[in-house]
C-alpha cells in the first residue's frame, strides 16, 4: 500500500508525508486535524500540505488503495 499511494505522490510531483495530510485536508467530514512536529522538516511538510490540492481523480484512487468509504453520523 506504501508504494503505491508513494507512486501517486510521485506522480503528483510531491512527497507521502504531504500527499497525506492534503488527503485529510481535502476531506470535509473529518473536521479536526491535529499535527504535530518534532523536526523542522515535518513542519515543513505540514505547511506543504496546508496548501496542496489533490485532483479530484487522484483523492480516488488514494481512496482505492486505502479502501477508504465514506462514513457519516446523523444526531438528532
């Protein structure tokens, strides 16, 4: 799974870390994200993330190799 969600950050010109924490970002129902660093590089990385749109195609296919599903919980 590693290798391929490292392929289409490496096709998307960018790194996992960022790839990942974009995938978070770019998802509405998860509505906290928490993220931490303990070298400036992870910073960096985060920051990256902050602004880096993954094409609606490639959230996709990450979805694919993670075997992510939607899930939403209706109170009231």
């Amino acid at each position: 799974m590693v290798e391929r969600l490292s392929g289409v950050a490496d096709e998307l010109g960018t790194n996992l870390p960022v790839l990942s924490m974009a995938w978070i970002l770019q998802h509405p129902e998860i509505s906290c994200v928490i993220a931490g660093a303990s070298k400036p590089g992870q910073l960096e990385n985060n920051l990256k993330a902050s602004g880096f749109q993954i094409p609606v195609d490639a959230m996709a296919e990450i979805d694919r190799i993670t075997g992510f599903h939607r899930f939403e919980r209706y109170v009231g």
